[in-house]
C-alpha cells in the first residue's frame, strides 16, 4: 500500500431541483460578478441557462455570458474568456455543462491572473500561481472535472491537446440534478459512462495490489456504472440510474479511487492525441484504444486483470488458466461497448483506416518527441505506443 494525501474540497448539492441553490452557493462563495459559461444552445432550449440567468438576477448577482464551448475545448475561446473577465471585474465563473465546459471554465480561472500567454501553463513553461472561484452546473457525467484538479485543454493553433493537474482550480461547489440528464443523446451517454468507468479503471490497473478497500470500492463503482450505462440506454428517464451515474462520475475522478495506489492514464495520454488529431468524442476514443492497450501491458499483471475479469464483468474463474480469466474479461468490455454503441478500433472511430504516418505522429506528440515516458503498470516508450495504436487500428 502507497502513502497518500486525500483532498476533496468539492461542496456538492445532489438531486431534484437542486438549481434553487445556484444563487445561495454563488455567495457564499464570494461571487459578486459571475461569467456564466457554457456550450451550444442545448442549454437554452432546455430552459437550464434560463433558470440559472433568473436566479442570479434575482439574488442581485451581476453576470455576463460566455457561451461556445464545443468538446475538446479550445484555447482560443479561452484566452476570450480571460479577456472578458478582465473587462467586467469577474470574480468568479459558473460552468454550466460537461467536463468540457468546466476545463475551459478553470482554463479562464487560472488565465486572469497571469499576464503571459496561458498556454504557457500546458507547455510546462510555468504553474498557475492562481485561479478565480470556479462553481459548476453539471448536466453531462463524464469527465469528473467537477470534482477533480485536472484541466485538459485543446491548443486550436497546432492540435496539440494537454492537461495540467492543481488544487487551485477545484471547483468550490456543484450543482448535480440526474434530471438534467435524461434527453442526453444515447451515444453521448455511453461515451460519459466509458469515460466515468475508465478513470477508475486507470487507477485500478496498477503495481500496488494491496489496497483491498480501494480495489472493492473501485470494483463497485465500475459493475456499477456499467449496469446502469445498460437501463438508461432502454430508460433515458430511470432517475436512479441517471443519478447512480452521475454521481458515480465525481467519484471517479476526484482521486478517492486512487488512495493507496498509482494511477496510470496511459490510455487517456494515448486518447488524447486521437481527440486532438481528429476531434472525436473522448470516451469513444477510449473505448477504440482501451482493449489494445490491455493486452499489451497484460503479460506479468495477469492476475489483476483476472480480477477485474470476475469482480467487474463476472466472468467464470479458470483457476487452471489465470492468462484466459483476464482475457475474457477485456473481450466482456470490449462486448459491452458494442452493446452501447461505442467504438472498439480506431477503424471505427474515425471511420477509415489509420495510416502509419498519423499513428507516428500521434506516438511523436504522445511522447514529446520521445522525451515523455507515459503509465505505471507497464511504463511506455515511444515504440511501444506506436506498437498500441497499431493494435487497435
């Protein structure tokens, strides 16, 4: 067992019309001008934005919008967002979407405050020193940046998609109604419920396997999601399932799943590049790419992966064949995600066949031209990432 530092300092308020305490959580707080930010005009039509607007107005809260995010967020959209804030003396930013809403919403946070580019901070160059309050309302369970220090941005200049990781943009409260989740398109679902299941999965793939209260905790969470993913795929309005879901996607991700242990995330590093090069949805990319990279680090850790063959996808136990065991278990995943109408190849992600030169530059970015070593379980060179992507082409 690993030591372990654990911080959560999320407030969050959970259920049926939870939105009434937007205004409450806002003040207490300390916001006194609040950018609103969010995506498209599906929170709009849904009436959500609405809502939120009406209860700052209400409250006597002053507020300025900032809509456009799209998944993947950009940079450039950022850098409006920090231009914005400045101008109108912001002092704290509501998020009201998904994940992607919520990293461009702590990309502006930690921009205000620094006068140099802020992509200074995903090159490496410096840390944010800074970050303005951040709330959120979640209506998309997926990401976990609701509860996480993690930012992942998208550079719209070079493709070049990175995260950076600190407390300082950890969301002071959220706001999670399973409602709001019900008219989520099917697809968009099973990609937030593979991307919930696969930041456990991250964590629970690794060289410390002694953290028994950890393994089962992270076990339930994935049976669970997985079993959930499957009712509202037939019910998108089963609210114990939506809920069960959402909640599980703030557990996922904000380090609880990780006590005791040593994350990986080489599957997320490896995604990112997919997303970036090709902007697809995040979760399907981890689903095309997470069987190949399973197989390849498999040899020494069979036993794990049998584990997760019983404990998660209830697989039959071969004790006399501990390598079929875990086998089985990333052919039942790998069935599920077809059962849910995610991708299990980069063939069917993108629709047509990689070649050789995008999947070279893919391991070059992945890698930082060969300087970066990326995951835990088994640690990847550049040869072996190209060796991963060509399995899962």
């Amino acid at each position: 067992m690993k030591d372990f530092n654990f911080y959560a300092p999320t407030e969050i308020v959970f259920g049926k019309e939870s939105e009434e305490k937007i205004a409450e959580l806002v003040c207490r707080y300390g916001g006194t001008k609040v950018l609103v930010h969010y995506g498209g005009q599906s929170a709009r039509r849904s009436g959500l934005l609405d809502k939120v607007l009406g209860l700052l107005k209400d409250a006597g809260i002053a507020c300025v919008e900032l809509g456009g995010v799209v998944p993947n967020p950009r940079l450039s959209l950022v850098k409006e967002g920090i231009a914005l804030c400045r101008k109108e003396s912001v002092d704290m930013i509501l998020a009201v979407g998904g994940g992607s809403v919520i990293d461009s919403a702590k990309a502006i946070g930690y921009g205000v405050g620094y006068e140099g580019d802020p992509w200074d901070f995903w090159a490496g160059k410096c840390a944010p020193k800074s970050c303005l309050p951040i709330g959120a309302v979640l209506t998309i369970p997926a990401a976990g940046s609701e509860m996480s220090n993690s930012c992942v941005i998208t550079n719209d200049a070079n493709n070049d998609k990175r995260g950076i990781n600190s407390n300082l943009c950890r969301c002071k409260f959220c706001v999670m109604n399973p409602e709001r989740t019900f008219t989520l398109p099917p697809y968009q679902t099973a990609a937030g419920a593979t991307d919930i299941m696969m930041h456990t999965m991250e964590r629970y793939f690794t060289v410390h396997e002694d953290m028994t209260l950890t393994d089962a905790m992270a076990e339930a969470l994935m049976k669970t999601v997985k079993d959930s993913a499957l009712e509202v795929m037939n019910n998108p309005t089963d609210y114990r399932h939506r809920a069960q879901i959402m909640w599980a996607g703030s557990l996922s991700h904000n380090d609880l799943m990780e006590c005791g242990t040593t994350k990986d995330f080489a599957t997320h590093k490896l995604e990112h590049e997919l997303s970036a090069m090709f902007d697809v949805t995040h979760g399907a990319g981890l689903a095309a790419i997470w069987g190949s990279w399973a197989r390849y680090v498999m040899p020494g850790h069979e036993a794990r992966f049998a584990r997760f063959a019983v404990n998660v996808m209830g697989m039959e136990n071969d004790f006399s064949d501990t390598r079929r065991t875990a086998e089985k278990g990333v052919e039942a995943i790998e069935a599920f995600y077809r059962m849910i109408g995610m991708p299990t190849s980069i063939h069917e992600l993108i629709g047509r066949e990689i070649t050789d030169d995008e999947i070279e530059e893919m391991a070059r970015r992945a890698s930082h031209d060969g300087a970066l070593k990326l995951g835990n379980i088994k640690v990847l060179e550049r040869e072996d990432m190209i060796a991963i992507y060509k399995m899962a082409k």
